[in-house]
C-alpha cells in the first residue's frame, strides 16, 4: 500500500511539474483556479517531504489567500513536519486569537495536535 502511495506521489509530482505556468498562463486563470494550484503546489511538496519547496509556495499561497485560514494551516504542518511543535501551536493559536470569527479549522487542529 506503501509503494502505491509512493507511486502515486510520482506521478502527481510529475503531472504537477508539467503544470508549472509560466506568468502569462497562470494570470488567465480565474482566482479560484489560482488559489487551488497554488494549495495543492504546497501540499505536494509537503507530502513529499521538500520543506523548502512547499515553504516557496507557501508564499505564494499566503498571497493568493489573504485573509484564509488556509495559508496558516499549511505553515502549521510544515512546522509540525519539522518537528517545531512549539512554533506550530503559537503560530495556530495567535491566528486562532486574531480572528475568532474564522478560525474553526484552526481550532480544531489545535485540539487535535494537543
């Protein structure tokens, strides 16, 4: 089952990478469609382990959902990945504190993580 997921992990990375707009392509693409791409950019990179890749797209992320809980989840994980829990419980609290209204999701991974 391992191997599977290994490989399935491949191939998305592979279809990712030819997926790779350049500027002009991407500015086509509605604002629903950009902020999907750049998600599932940090995600991919995150489950593969490329820290470093996934925290470039992060930045991405965090602009193409300003104001999303989103954003802040992905960093949490890549702390949690790094095994910066310290960092990563701050980090979903201090959101959680700043914006009550919109912080279900961060809340209910701060429980979980707890």
């Amino acid at each position: 089952k391992l191997e599977r997921r290994e490989s399935n992990m491949f191939d998305t990375a592979k279809k990712a990478k030819a997926l790779n707009f350049d500027e002009a392509v991407e500015a086509k693409l509605t604002v629903p469609q950009r902020r999907v791409f750049a998600l599932n950019r940090c995600l991919l990179a995150l489950y593969m382990n490329k820290v470093k890749e996934c925290t470039a797209a992060l930045s991405k992320l965090e602009r193409e959902f300003e104001g999303s809980e989103l954003p802040v989840l992905v960093r949490a994980a890549v702390l949690a990945k790094d095994k910066q829990m310290d960092e990563c419980t701050k980090l979903l609290h201090d959101y959680a504190k700043a914006n009550p209204k919109q912080a279900l999701r961060v809340k209910l991974t701060m429980a979980q993580i707890q």
